[in-house]
C-alpha cells in the first residue's frame, strides 16, 4: 500500500493569439511613483543573497531584467479592457496596478510570496512570480512530504482499517485516527493555501513561472487579478472518506488550484491550471472508490461576482469549473455573474463550467473532450442558472454524442447558438431536449439577459485555432 506525496519522497512511491480587433487588451497603467528609501525584507533562502530592486524588489539569487520585460511589456501594470466581460463591470478590474514602488515585489521561493502576500491584506500590491514556487517546501526551502505533515499517529493505512466500510458501515468517520487525519491536513493547509486579497496583481514572469502545490484563496476580496501563471497540482495529502456521498461513499479533497470566495472584480487571464505530476487517474482504488487528491482547477463559490476567466487551459482533469456551490443557496442570487471566453478545456471529465444561480458567458471556448469512459459532461445546467453560450467549439473521440455535452440538475434554461461539434454546425439545446429520455426537463432557450459586456465573437472555428495558438501561461501576445 502506497501513500503517495507532493515531493515523491519520505513515503513509499507510486501566445495567446494575437488580438485582432475583437476585443480590448488591458491598457497600461501611469508608472508607480519613485522608488521607496525603503524596502520590505523578504526571508530568503539559506544562502541566498539580495540583489539591489531593478525597478521591483527582487529576492532571491541573481539579478533580473524589469518585471514583465520578458514579454515585452510590464504586465503588472496591466488592467481589464473596458469591455472584457462581467469583471469589467462599473470601476472595472485594475488588481495592483495603483502600487507605490514599496509594494511591488519578484519572488522566487514560496516564503517570499507569502511574505508579499502579506496574509491577503488589501494594500495595492504587484507580484511577480519568476521561475517555480514549490508551496510544499518549509522556511528554508526544503521540500515537505506528506510524512511531514502528518502528525498524532495519522496513516493511510490506519485510516482505511479504521473507516472500511465492512466494518465501520456507512456512518461519518470520528476517533483518534479521523482527528489525526484532520490535524495532519491543518499542517498542510497553512503551508498550501495562500490568502490573495484585494487590490493584488500576481503575475508570472517569462513563459515559464509555476506555482505547484498551492491552492490561491480569493477570500472576501475585490479587484484581483491573476496572469501569466502555470498552476498544477493542487495535492492533498489528507482527502476524507465521505460514506454517504453518491450512494456508495467517496473520497473528498480539500484543494482547488484558485478558490474564489465571496470574491468580486476578479480577472483570471492565461493561466494553466492541472493536476501535472500526480495525476487523480494514477491514483489506488480503495473502498472501491479512486482516492482522490485534486478538487477544482477554479471554483468561483460563495456569492463571488463579475468574473472573467479568459485566455486560458484547463487540463487533464475530473471537475474543472465549479460556479455556484449550492442549490439551496439563495443569497448566490443576483451574484456569480461570470464569463468565460477563449479558454481551452483539454482533457476535462465535467464541469466545464457546471452554474448554479449565475449569469454566465460562455463564447469562443474549445473543448477537447477525453476518449475514455469516464467522461460525464461540458455544460452542467443547475438551479437558477441563465448560462448564454455563443460560438464553442466541440472536439470529440466517435463514442461520444452531441447529447453528452449538456447535463442538467434542476435547471431550466439555457441559451446556445453558433457551436460546432467535430467541425459540423449543432443546436446542443435541441438535441438536449429531444435526447434526454424524460430524465431531464427540457431547457427553455430565453435566459432574461443579453450579454452586453464583450469584445468580438467569432464563429467557433476560427476560435477553435486562436485557442489553440494562444491560450495559457506564457503565450501573452
């Protein structure tokens, strides 16, 4: 029996494309002021020496060229065009753009962006990310094991013996090794979870920065924006067994690479988010369940409000996209106003997105849909959710069907228009209604609302190949 780890050690192992009119790329903001007299210590690395800020404060070995430069540009600097979906809704979105040169800051090693994060404080700030951050490594920058997070006696092992479902029954897991699990998890929640707060810009330099390992909390937040960022393996050490979950019980894990909570004026632009290095599908079975270590690639729950998620790749991966985290929760009304637009799902087994409550628009998306059997859905239409989808592009092995793209949990309307499945024009509301057998109720296709806020939408072919081209970290044009 193997117990599988962020590291693998200490346990036995197991251009986004060019913008051509369509719609507005985020103008550059007024430089920052003069630099400060004095700047923010950062903890560094054993060994490590700082280098003299050009123009940010750089911690870490070496020198570096200006942030941003490597594309051209200084992209901290950058905010949401005027038109580019729900987060440019009233004041729009500028992240930290309004930050003095004391708040601007290149981090190298996880100690340091928790130190500029600053807790999720909301003072204007700009971080650059360069090269990658490790988020399971101590304050000295040593790799953390899932051996060294657990603590009072917690194993797999003990765990599975304790909870098997022939023995236990179907009852919630309590008692020493349950608490143990739970203790093990809170250490590696405060290594992994990093609070972003409001008005932050947290970008990557170059083609090539990576945060692995760490779950980014936009908790209670406004004005946010996240760039230019490879995001994977989100790893749960811990997951719980849950029972009662789907019938049969299943395994729940605690991480999404982005949360957002409550969240509001956030932009999410070429990233690349996936499971990378453990993926769920390598993983044992037990309890006759897959043991789980990744949740979401981005969740947008808890009243969070004017989203634009663009430009980007979601791969390799069960639950992509959750909008909305509860049929009964009503307070979600009016809110989780959402758009999602020249992204790529690659690999995505559901919720691609799935909505609750929220106005969410979908256009110029390319959906590469897996080949094998465990794929479930791309659309999840439930409670209360007026999803407007324009112009995506389907690609699909020959065993699925137009009629497995749409799900619906008690929802009941749905807009569509302009999709092409394997290159042939569809009306995925028509084949919804007319193939769901009576086990779903048919969607109405008035949603009561037009999306006014968006740049051009091109028929979904033409998407299909600037997706391809463009979408992603490293590939800001």
């Amino acid at each position: 029996m193997r117990m599988a780890h962020p590291q693998g050690r200490g346990v036995p192992a197991k251009s986004r494309a060019k913008r051509t009119g369509w719609t507005r790329l985020g103008t550059t903001a007024l430089a920052a002021a003069a630099p400060a007299a004095v700047l923010i210590a950062l903890a560094l690395p054993a060994g490590a020496q700082a280098e003299p800020p050009a123009p940010s404060h750089d911690y870490g070995r070496g020198s570096a060229p200006a942030p941003g430069r490597d594309l051209g540009r200084d992209l901290g600097r950058d905010v949401l065009g005027a038109d580019d979906g729900w987060a440019a809704e009233g004041a729009g979105t500028t992240g930290g753009a309004a930050a003095d040169d004391a708040q601007v800051f290149t981090v190298r090693t996880r100690a340091q962006l928790a130190a500029a994060l600053d807790g999720g404080s909301p003072v204007p700030k700009i971080i650059y990310v360069r090269g990658t951050i490790d988020a399971n490594t101590d304050a000295q920058g040593r790799p953390l094991s899932c051996a060294d997070y657990a603590t009072d006696g917690y194993t797999t092992e003990k765990y599975l013996t304790a909870y098997d479902p022939r023995t236990w029954g179907g009852q919630k897991p309590s008692g020493p090794q349950e608490e143990a699990r739970a203790a093990s998890a809170a250490r590696q929640a405060e290594r992994v979870e990093l609070a972003v707060g409001s008005n932050t810009t947290l970008v990557g330099l170059g083609r090539d920065a990576v945060l692995k390992g760490a779950s980014l909390q936009v908790k209670d937040a406004a004005n946010v924006i996240v760039r230019n960022l490879e995001l994977r393996d989100a790893y749960d050490c811990f997951p719980v067994w849950q029972p009662n979950t789907g019938g049969l019980g299943d395994w729940k894990t605690a991480y999404d690479n982005i949360w957002l909570r409550g969240a509001s004026h956030v932009w999410v632009d070429h990233v690349t988010l996936s499971d990378k290095g453990h993926p769920d599908a390598a993983e044992p079975t037990y309890f006759g369940r897959n043991y789980l270590r990744h949740d979401g690639l981005l969740d947008i729950t808890n009243g969070s409000d004017l989203v634009t998620v663009s430009w980007s790749r979601f791969a390799d991966h069960d639950k992509a996209m959750l909008i909305g985290n509860g049929d009964n929760v009503t307070t979600d009304r009016g809110k989780l106003r959402v758009t999602l637009h020249h992204n790529s799902f690659k690999g995505v087994v559901q919720r691609a997105p799935r909505v609750r409550f929220g106005q969410v628009h979908v256009y110029n998306n390319a959906y590469d849909v897996p080949g094998g059997a465990d794929y479930r859905y791309s659309w999840g239409v439930s409670t209360e959710s007026r999803i407007y989808a324009e112009n995506n592009a389907f690609t699909t092995p020959g065993h699925i069907e137009a009629a497995d793209l749409v799900k619906s949990w008690n929802g009941s309307a749905l807009h569509q228009s302009g999709a092409e499945f394997n290159g042939y024009p569809v009306d995925l509301l028509a084949i919804h209604n007319s193939y769901n057998s009576g086990s779903e109720r048919d969607l109405d296709p008035d949603v009561g609302w037009t999306p006014a806020l968006h740049g051009r939408i091109d028929g979904a072919a033409k998407a299909a190949k600037d997706v391809a081209r463009g979408a992603g970290a490293g590939r800001i044009g």
